[in-house]
C-alpha cells in the first residue's frame, strides 16, 4: 500500500514503531510521536488521534515490466532479501466508506478480473494470470456508462459489451477512448482482513458467474 505522507500540507517524517497491530507494521511521526497503522494509514495513539493518510492508488508488478512502462524510473539502490510471504496467499483489500471487500488472489488470478461495487463504486481488481505477477485496481465508471470487464491474451483488459480494450496494469486505452481511473487498494492476510476491515467481505468468483454469457474470462481474442 501507499500512502501520502502529508497532514494539512505539512510533510511528516515516519519510521518503523516495531509493533505490530493486526499481524501488520505500525509507524510513528517524528514530530509527535503518535502510532500510525500501516494498513489504515490511520493514528492508533498518540497527539494525532483522528488524524488519516491519503491510500494513492498502486499497481503490484514485477521490474521488468515497470521499466517497459516507466523507463525514466529512478530505485533505491539498496540490498534487499526474499519477501517472506507469497502475494497468492493474500487477499487485495478495496474500501469506500462503510464498505469493503477482500479479494482473494489466487481465486482472481483463475478468474482475471472481480468486477465489484463497493460502497456504491464500481469497481475491476484485474490480475496477472501467472502466480506472483502484477495485480491492479480501477474505477469502472467511464463518463456515461459503467463497463463490465474480463482479461484477454493476460494483460488486456476488454469491455464485455462494447468496444473499450484498456492496457490492465495502468488502465490506458488501446485507442482513442477514457482511461480507467485507478484506485487505492492494499494486500493482506486473510486472517487478517476483519481486524482491518470490520465487517467487510471476502469476494468469490461466483459472484461473476451473473454476468452476461460473453463475460467469461479468456487468454485468447
């Protein structure tokens, strides 16, 4: 997840607090002190009760394939280890006000794309079929309609009843049409999800099997 680092304009310095709260890393502010959790973006203790960061939408994907789309690129130079957990075991959080959903990577990278409304929002966490790939989220509001989406050839993301084909990791249309605005999302464990999300739910593939006929996700086009 990625959160902006700014209150009332001001820029805030954070570190690493070292405990942990709904098995996820905790921070604090320099200027004040207070415990921020890494999930929520939300103050846990401290002066700054109240307060929240701003989720910025974020796209999970390998080098490679970050490079292609942004060339100019500039990456700490830093030593970094294995991750400790496999992405597939997680679930992709998405929230609008009272309203959650998780959604389970391994079941969407079998489906290619969960189309969701979630507090009202319309709502595509598309996936790259091939475990560990890329995962992204967008809006499936366009300027007059709401579009209904599935994944082709692994990385195209194409209208189901109309013409719109949009690029899946940064949403950017294949012609001339609107691109799809991405929205902020995170991944966490699943046993985790109701401490951050109460009362949120757990997304299942079932739920596009509603959709029209021609819906269904394919590789080929």
């Amino acid at each position: 997840m990625v959160h902006r680092r700014e209150i009332a304009g001001e820029e805030v310095l954070f570190g690493n607090h070292g405990a942990l709260y709904g098995n996820a890393l905790t921070m604090f502010d320099h200027a004040t002190g207070s415990v921020w959790s890494q999930i929520s973006g939300e103050v846990l203790l401290g002066p700054l009760a109240g307060e929240q960061l701003e989720l910025i939408p974020s796209t999970l994907t390998d080098w490679g394939t970050w490079r292609r789309e942004h060339p100019n690129t500039l990456a700490l130079d830093a030593e970094g280890g294995r991750s400790g957990f496999d992405v597939d075991d997680t679930v992709i959080a998405v929230e609008f006000g009272d309203d959650s959903v998780g959604v389970p990577v391994r079941d969407l990278r079998d489906n290619g794309v969960a189309n969701l409304t979630v507090g009202g929002v319309p709502v595509a966490v598309a996936a790259d079929p091939t475990p560990g790939g890329w995962w992204s989220v967008f809006s499936r509001q366009l300027d007059d309609r709401v579009v209904t989406l599935e994944l082709v050839d692994g990385d195209i993301l194409v209208e189901v009843e109309g013409p719109g084909e949009w690029d899946a990791v940064r949403g950017l249309p294949r012609d001339d049409g609107e691109r799809l605005d991405p929205i902020g999302a995170l991944t966490i464990f699943p046993s985790d999800f109701q401490v951050h999300f109460d009362g949120g739910r757990l997304w299942s593939p079932l739920e596009d099997q509603a959709l029209p006929e021609t819906s269904g996700t394919t590789q080929q086009r």
